[in-house]
C-alpha cells in the first residue's frame, strides 16, 4: 500500500460527489485506501454514494464534518490521511505532494492547500461567481476543503471536535499547537464549487460564525488564538477582537470595502453580497454563538484528549 488513506465526507453533495470520487480514484498514488463517510441528504447523496460500492469504504455519520473525519480516520488503516469535501475536486498531483511533503519534513504534521480557482469555469450559478470572486480578492488565503495529517498527529491532538458543526479545522490546529507537529501549506490544482444559493452561502455564514464564536470562547486566552488574530501580545486580546476584527471590519467597514472593489471592478453585485456575507457572520458570532453555543463544545467520545 502507499501508505495513504482518503477520506470523502458527503451530505448533499449529489451534485458533485460522482466527480469528487471518480478524480479522487483516479489521482496516483492507485493503491490507496478511499473511504466515503456520508450524512443524512435530501438530493440523493446516499444513492450516489452506494454506486460507489466495492471500489471505496462506505461509512455513514449523521453528527458533523469532524465527527464524519473522526469516523474516517478511526476506520481506515494508514499513516497518512487527506481529507476530502465532496463538493471538491483533487487535482491529479496532489496525493503524490502530500506524501513527498511529509517524507521531507518528520515534524509536519498537518498540511492545508493554498486556495485554487480554475479560470472560464462554466456552470456556475449567480451565487457561486459572487463567492469565486471574492475568493479570488483573498491572495495567498487557505481552504479547509482539503486536508491532510499523520495518523499519529490526528492521536496526539485527539481527533477534531464534533460540536459545534464548523471550524473543526480551525479548533485542531489550536490544540496541534501544543505539540510537537508543525502545519504546512502547498500549492495544489485542487478546488472546490462553492454553495449554489445565496441563502446557503448566508447560512454557512451564520454557522461559520456562531462555530468561531465557539472557538473564541474555548481559546481567547490561549497563544495560537492571538496569532490567528493578529494581535500584537501587549493588546488586550478579547477586546481588539470584539472591537475591531468583528464590529469595526466585519460590520463596520465591509460595505464601504466592498464598494472599493465593485467599483474597481465594475461587479456592483459584488457590494450586498459581501456586506450580507460579512453581516451574517458577525449575527452568529454574537446571536447564534455567544447566546446558545457557549457551553456546549463537544469533543468525539470515541477518542481520548
């Protein structure tokens, strides 16, 4: 074996997932292990997923994208896994980095991918060119859609948590930076569609949010959290982030950015999405997050921390 396990996590992802899996099976290295963790889906999904039968582990889990990884990892078998989002798509080559990059550096334990947006996409609905283009203003940003990490890390960090349901990666990179693992960033053709609808975009927005406010309630005094931030160590960390990373950029200064852009790029269409995006987070941070999540962060019983 080549020493590498995929793990696919799919809910909803009807649309996407019979291409996901057939470039994920296709990419060298061809004798790995690729297991499909799928949840409770409205489109098909599961149909889609049980065509898959024989050539791929089907898994099942209703929780949560980290309790689905949890459940990949604790029923696959070798030492590197790379996580996979259904509605993205593993360019040919990047198995083979992930592996080179792990055989050079003993102390990487975890790798993310610079963001890739292929040009002339076609097909994309008015939601999904409004988010590539924002994307495409993020120089140099990374995606939680791919990732991968040493079995030994995923133990020694105990796993990612499965409530509340986003920032999952976000929350084991924290604890990663108790230990001896390093993360590390590549370059990969690999990309993903974002969500179809704006009313979905907005509701990840609202539980991306409400997750981080979780996060940020877990881990405002600990190290890593002020380096995700920015902020300087002499600062008072809670209120420079409740003050100017959540009300003054977030609420404050994103409609005034986001008309900057639009008009500089003549995308007028650009300037509500934006504001809404960043509006929707800043809801669930305080409303969603802070008044209903705080308290019930849930860490995978399976695992020991």
């Amino acid at each position: 074996m080549s020493n590498l396990s995929v793990i696919i996590a799919a809910k909803n992802n009807a649309h996407t997932l019979g291409k996901c899996i057939d470039l994920v099976l296709e990419a060298p290295p061809k004798d790995k292990e690729v297991i499909l963790v799928y949840g409770k889906s409205k489109d098909g999904t599961e149909e889609i997923a049980h065509t898959y039968e024989g050539k791929v582990q089907i898994l099942r889990d209703d929780v949560s994208t980290g309790s689905a990884i949890n459940t990949g990892v604790l029923n696959s078998h070798e030492e590197i896994a790379v996580y996979v989002e259904a509605h993205s798509f593993i360019s040919r080559d990047a198995f083979l980095k992930i592996l080179e990059e792990f055989e050079r550096n003993p102390d990487l334990g975890y790798i993310v991918f610079y963001r890739y947006i292929p040009e002339n996409l076609k097909g994309l609905t008015p939601a999904q060119r409004l988010m590539n283009f924002w994307r495409k203003d993020m120089r140099n940003a990374t995606m939680g859609q791919f990732r991968a990490f040493r079995r030994r890390t995923f133990h020694d960090v105990g796993g990612f948590w499965v409530f509340p349901k986003g920032c999952d990666d976000l929350e084991f990179v924290t604890r990663m930076y108790n230990t001896r693992w390093k993360m590390g960033v590549i370059r990969s053709e690999s990309w993903d569609f974002p969500r179809r609808s704006l009313l979905s975009i907005f509701e990840h927005e609202v539980m991306s949010g409400a997750s981080e406010s979780c996060w940020f309630h877990v881990y405002s005094s600990h190290p890593y959290a002020k380096k995700e931030y920015r902020v300087k160590d002499n600062s008072d960390f809670v209120i420079s982030t409740i003050l100017f990373n959540m009300l003054f950029r977030r609420l404050l200064l994103a409609p005034f950015y986001a008309l900057k852009v639009g008009l500089r790029k003549k995308y007028l269409g650009f300037v509500p999405f934006y504001t809404l995006c960043h509006w929707s987070f800043i809801y669930g941070f305080f409303f969603v997050g802070k008044r209903k999540w705080w308290g019930k962060e849930r860490w995978d019983e399976r695992l020991k921390l």
